[in-house]
C-alpha cells in the first residue's frame, strides 16, 4: 500500500488533478472540486423554500410540484466552466458527483420523497453519439443514487434534432423545442412522481415542452431538479 501511494504521489507530481472550477490542485481527500469551491460555489437551497424563484419561472406555464437547482448560473463564473467541463470537454464524472452532492440533500426533504423516477432531458441520438453521453443523464445518474431511486433513461426520448438554445430569445427558444419531446414507453412512467432533470435551466423551454408531454400520461406528476439556473 505504501508503495502504491509513493506511485500515485510521483504520477500526481507531473500530473495533477486539478478542480473542474477553478483549475487549483486538488489535495489526496479531494475530488472533482476542491474543498473551497465545494463551500464557495454559489448554492441555491432552492429544495428548502416552496415557491422559490425557480418555481416561479413554471407558474401559469405548467403544472410543476416542485423545482429545484444546485447551484446559480452567471457567465464567465465557476459554475459555467464546470458545466463547460462536463458539457463539452468529456468530463462526464462531473455530472454524477453533481447528481450525488444534490440528490443527497434531497433525499432528506419530506418534499421529494414521493418521486419515484428519475428522467434527464433527453437528447437527439444523433447527437448523443457525436458527443459520446447525455450530461443530463450522467447528472440524473448521480441523482438516481443518492436518492435510492430508479432512473429510465429509455422510455422518454427526443425526436427532432433541434438547434442550440443559447443565443434565442425565449419565444425563439419555446418554438425551438415544442412538440420534440415523446414517450416510447408509457407503462414505465404512468402514475409516477417523476423528477425530470436537466444541466441548466434559463428561460425553462426546454422543461416546460418535457412536462407537458410527461403529463399527459395518466397520473403522472412532475419536479425539476438541474445543475444550475440562472439568478433571478
């Protein structure tokens, strides 16, 4: 044992693991953040105030029970750059540690124990194969585990490719996405409480398309949970 940990000191030396926030080397303990941007970055607690912010953007919109973020969103900060880690530099371990960091403070709040299904915001296939993963399903992973709760990736699938969001206005956004969501197997999901999951929620498009079509099945309730959403 002492001999490997002499190895994993030499490898570390030449090459370090550093934080997917702020780029800082991370100590032996230390994993995927380091312990001053895993206090520092900016946490919503969102799960702990009915009627926040967040489930205000749905209000009037779609019938949400409840939405939730880990973490605020602002430009060119900490929490850009992870998601531009995780989204686009093949960091896919981000996500599930995200996942975990949330889904294990939501495990303990009497307001998400009815779900029963965890459901990242799907993307097109063909561009899941260009990117190699889903960065809202490696988050839902993490969710998933914490929460003890089962994850289907499968049954609710996008079907149009669509072109990115990040530069539309929100009307341009909502066209963008509406009607592109569908259930392929809807046995899976009636009469579940889902939480529908996905990196970062701005203007809410993107969910609000997901949840209408999530609840027209018989039964089914919907809560939100993402990495980030913009600071209102």
């Amino acid at each position: 044992m002492k001999i490997l940990s002499l190895l994993e000191d030499f490898i570390s030396f030449f090459y370090p693991n550093t934080c997917y926030a702020c780029g800082n080397s991370l100590f032996k303990h230390e994993r995927i953040l380091c312990t001053h941007c895993l206090h520092d970055l900016p946490k919503t607690n969102y799960h702990l105030h009915p009627g926040n912010p967040l489930d205000q953007v749905f209000w009037g919109r779609v019938k949400i029970e409840q939405a939730t973020a880990l973490y605020y969103f602002s430009k060119g900060g900490k929490v850009q750059h992870l998601i531009h880690q995780l989204k686009y530099r093949g960091k896919k371990e981000i996500g599930i540690y995200l996942g975990k960091l949330l889904g294990n403070e939501l495990k303990d709040q009497p307001s998400f124990h009815e779900i029963s299904a965890v459901v990242p915001v799907p993307l097109h296939p063909r561009k899941q194969r260009k990117r190699g993963y889903n960065q809202s399903e490696q988050f839902a992973i993490g969710l998933a585990e914490a929460m003890g709760i089962r994850m289907d990736a499968k049954s609710f699938v996008r079907t149009v490719a669509t072109e990115t969001q990040t530069k539309k206005s929100r009307f341009a956004r909502w066209e963008n996405v509406k009607e592109i969501f569908a259930v392929s197997d809807p046995a899976n999901l009636e009469g579940r409480h889902i939480l529908l999951v996905d990196d970062v929620v701005t203007t809410g498009a993107t969910i609000e398309s997901c949840a209408n079509t999530l609840l027209a099945l018989p039964g089914v309730r919907v809560s939100i949970a993402s990495i980030a959403c913009a600071h209102k």
